[in-house]
C-alpha cells in the first residue's frame, strides 16, 4: 500500500521544476532530520541522476523505469519502490502521471 501523507513535516513552499515542466516536486523535512520529495511525473520519457541514493515510491498512477546498467525496462505502479545507486540514473517512461515520493538516503 504506498503512503498517503505524512504527519510534521516542513515543506519547501517552491517547487523544484524539471524537463520543462513534466516533473514538479516540493521537498520536505519530517520531523527526525530525513529529507522527501514529493511529486509527480507527466507523460515523457526521461532521464534522471542521482546523487545521494534514492528510493522512488509510487502513490498513484505507474511508470516503467530502467536502471543504469540494464536494458530491461520494469513496471513501477502504486505501493511498488524502487532502489536508485548513488551518483548513477535511471531512465523513467510515463504514460499517465506518475505521483512519486522519493526517499534519499
């Protein structure tokens, strides 16, 4: 089941805009320290790089993401995560918004 809203947070009230537009997030701090972001993905195809590792969690729509490294491309719908390295990316297909939360850690 993907997660619903968290509780305590702080949120950065400005938005992070990318690709021109067809990824929106805001981040968030809760309350232990932990940074998020929150937000949603609109039908492209792009490539994202990490610095820190990242967990993307799906909370409504899907997307098919494909690591760096590997020509398989992998279903991502909502409660499903996946694991992004370090200083790596990742390729994302979306066909329907995509809501993410991603976890950096």
């Amino acid at each position: 089941m993907p997660t619903t809203q968290f509780d305590g947070v702080t949120v950065a009230t400005t938005a992070s805009v990318y690709f021109d537009g067809k990824c929106i997030s805001h981040g968030i701090t809760l309350a232990d320290g932990s940074k998020k972001s929150v937000g949603v993905v609109l039908p492209a195809t792009l490539t994202f790089n990490t610095g820190a590792p990242e967990i993307m969690e799906c909370v409504a729509g899907g997307c098919e993401y494909k690591l760096k490294g590997s020509d398989a491309w992998l279903n991502s719908g909502p409660g499903d995560k996946f694991s992004i390295a370090g200083h790596s990316s990742f390729d994302i297909r979306v066909t329907e918004p995509y809501h993410y939360i991603c976890h950096f850690g």
